[in-house]
C-alpha cells in the first residue's frame, strides 16, 4: 500500500488490525486503492475498466468469484 501512496492508510489498517477490529480494518481500505489493484463491480463497470488494465502491461490477471456468472462474464470479455 504504501508503493501506491496509502502509506498513512496502511499504518491505520495495520493498527485496526492488530487492535482485533478487523470489520473497521477493512472499511477503512480506500475506495481508490481498491480501483488501483482490482477490477471489482457491476458488470458494465468492469466492461469499462477492463481496456486499461488490457493497455497497462499486465500479463496475468487473477480471476476470482463466487458466482458462476462473474466468471462468466471475465471469459467473455478477456478471451
């Protein structure tokens, strides 16, 4: 977090954390830095994003899902 700019983030999240309010910990994750280092939302969101992530370099794009249909929907607009 802290090579992206969330350094004073991190160390409020690290303390949350260790302090054992885990549920604060994670909202307190920055919305941007969610946006930075994952492809996450509705499905026309993700339809949006995905041309700069496809621009930026990256070779490998970790897909993770619970539902059938967002995996779906990554092979659809990946492949």
């Amino acid at each position: 977090m802290s090579r992206y700019g969330y350094e004073s983030d991190a160390k409020r999240i690290q303390d949350l954390y260790l302090g054992g309010k885990k549920d604060e910990a994670a909202a307190a994750v920055p919305d941007a830095l969610v946006d930075e280092v994952a492809l996450c939302g509705p499905k026309e969101r993700i339809r949006e994003r995905l041309p700069r992530w496809k621009s930026s370099g990256v070779t490998t794009l970790i897909c993770g899902a619970v539902q059938p249909e967002a995996l779906e929907l990554m092979a659809e607009l990946v492949l």
